[in-house]
C-alpha cells in the first residue's frame, strides 16, 4: 500500500493507495471510460476542478465518489510505500513468510492443531480430511477416476458410498470404533462432520478433555484410513475389535509422549482404556459372545 503525501508517483488506477484495493477493478466502468488511464493522483488531484474533462461520457455528477477519496496533495513529501502485513507498515520476513504458507490468512485450527505430539504424518492426514481433500472413492469418481468393474461402495460395512462423512462418522464399522472409545470416556457425543471436528467439536468440550479426545480422534481417523486400504489393496479385512486394539496402542505410545501438564488426565485415561481393552478381551474370545454361535444356537 502507499501513503499519499504530493501524489506524483502514484497512478490513480493501478497502485493500492485507497484501503488496500485497485480502483480499476473496483470503479471498472469508470476505469474503462477514463481518456488517461495512467493518470497520477496529482495529476487527477489538479482536475478536480474540471473532472470531466477526463471522462469520454460519465458526467460529473457519477464521479462525486472518486472525488471524494481523493487526497489532499499539497505537501512536498513524496508518496511513502507501507507494508500491509504489518501494522508498523514496516516490511519483515516474518510476515511475508506467514503470508507464503498461508495466504496471510490463519485457519482456526492453527494455534493448536499442529501443536499436539503425534507423528506427522498423522497430523497432515488429519487436515486434509478436516478439509476434505482426501480421496476417498466419491472424491475418485468426482475426479474421474472410474475404475473397470470398480463402485464407490464403503469396503467397511459395504451399505453405503464412500464419502468423507461415511467413511469416518456414519458407518457402521467406524461407529462401533468411536463408541468403545467415547464410552470409555463417558461421552457419547459424535462430531457432526469431520471438517468440524477439530473446528468446533475439539474446541467445545471440557479443556480436560479436549487432549485426550483430540488425539483419539487422530488415531481413530488414522487407523480406519489404513484398514480402509488394507481391504482394498491387500484384501486383508480385519475385525472391528481388532481396530480397537490397535487404536488403542498407538494411543498409549502417543501418551507416554505428551507434555506433562497433560500426562496425569492422559494416565487415568490409559487405565481405563487398559481396562476396557481386557474385558474386551475376554469377551471377543468367549464363543457365547460370538453372534455366530448364537446362530448355531437356535
């Protein structure tokens, strides 16, 4: 941006003196009928008095609000560049480097999203499923990738198709999932989406909870990811408990890594999942428990 002083090195149209903006694009119809499109503000500031002369069929009347955002231009002090980024209007490597990764817009999840201690990979995952850029088998076709004798059906419980909202929340093999661990915690509140997961739902419990829910809900998308490839290019299809199971140990290594200000809510957590993981347990592995042996039974 510039800071107008005798406006001699500034054009009118093509330079962000006023609020940041281009006027071209913001008055296009003004711009176009302008007989000297490079005009400077101080040569525009001397016609004021005549505005209309410059226009090829606007009359004066249309132009009361360019001229009224036109500055003074009296003063001897050539035009001064400002840097936008900062409120100094100094430039710094910081805030171009902010601006480079981002656009200079700061998504909601930032200050703490990247922050939690799990690996990276899990992490990156989780935002681009929080932004909904993963290919799950609709983004595919949506793509056009329509594989021969290939559906868009959920390879986990084979009802539905597989979209990002299926995929993670409503299917029925992923809520058995979410319901052992939130059941574990005494919540029985599911996201409504999983843009919003870490958006609204995080930010929205209880501060004690938000860590420990937090990183369940990474380890819980991350694993239903990696069966979710396992049964389409290994044909390897796992049970739900089994899942469970190894949600639950990357929960626990994930623990043991947490800042300590966390580490005494994350360690009563442990015990209970531990807990829950042992009846679990014996349960998958007694045969009345079985629904097929219920089956044989009747």
């Amino acid at each position: 941006m510039k800071t107008i002083h005798n406006g001699v090195n500034t054009f009118l149209w093509f330079e962000r003196w006023h609020n940041g903006i281009l006027l071209k694009d913001y008055w296009p119809t003004l711009f176009s009928d302008c007989a000297d499109p490079w005009i400077t503000i101080r040569h525009f500031h001397q016609l004021l008095n005549n505005p209309e002369s410059l226009f090829l069929s606007i009359p004066a009347e249309s132009l009361s609000a360019l001229i009224d955002i036109n500055p003074e231009c009296s003063h001897n002090q050539d035009d001064i560049l400002s840097w936008a980024l900062e409120k100094s209007g100094n430039f710094s490597v910081k805030s171009f480097y902010k601006f480079l990764i981002d656009g200079g817009l700061r998504s909601p999840l930032y200050s703490n999203f990247w922050k939690i201690r799990c690996p990276s990979k899990v992490t990156l995952f989780c935002w681009l499923a929080g932004e909904e850029k993963i290919l799950t088998l609709t983004n595919l076709f949506k793509k056009g990738f329509n594989f021969q004798n290939s559906t868009n059906t959920c390879v986990l419980c084979h009802n539905a198709s597989e979209n990002l909202q299926h995929l993670f929340l409503d299917c029925a093999f992923t809520n058995r999932i979410w319901a052992f661990f939130l059941q574990v915690l005494d919540s029985n509140s599911l996201p409504q989406s999983i843009p919003s997961l870490w958006s609204k739902w995080i930010t929205n419990l209880n501060p004690q909870l938000r860590i420990l829910l937090d990183l369940i809900s990474r380890a819980v998308t991350w694993n239903i990811w990696i069966q979710r490839n396992t049964r389409i290019f290994q044909f390897n299809a796992l049970p739900h408990f089994s899942i469970i199971f190894k949600v639950a140990n990357v929960l626990l290594s994930w623990f043991s890594t947490a800042a300590d200000r966390h580490q005494h809510s994350l360690n009563e957590a442990s015990q209970k999942i531990k807990r829950s993981l042992n009846f679990l347990s014996a349960r998958e592995s007694d045969p009345a428990c079985d629904p097929a042996h219920d089956l044989a039974q009747e």
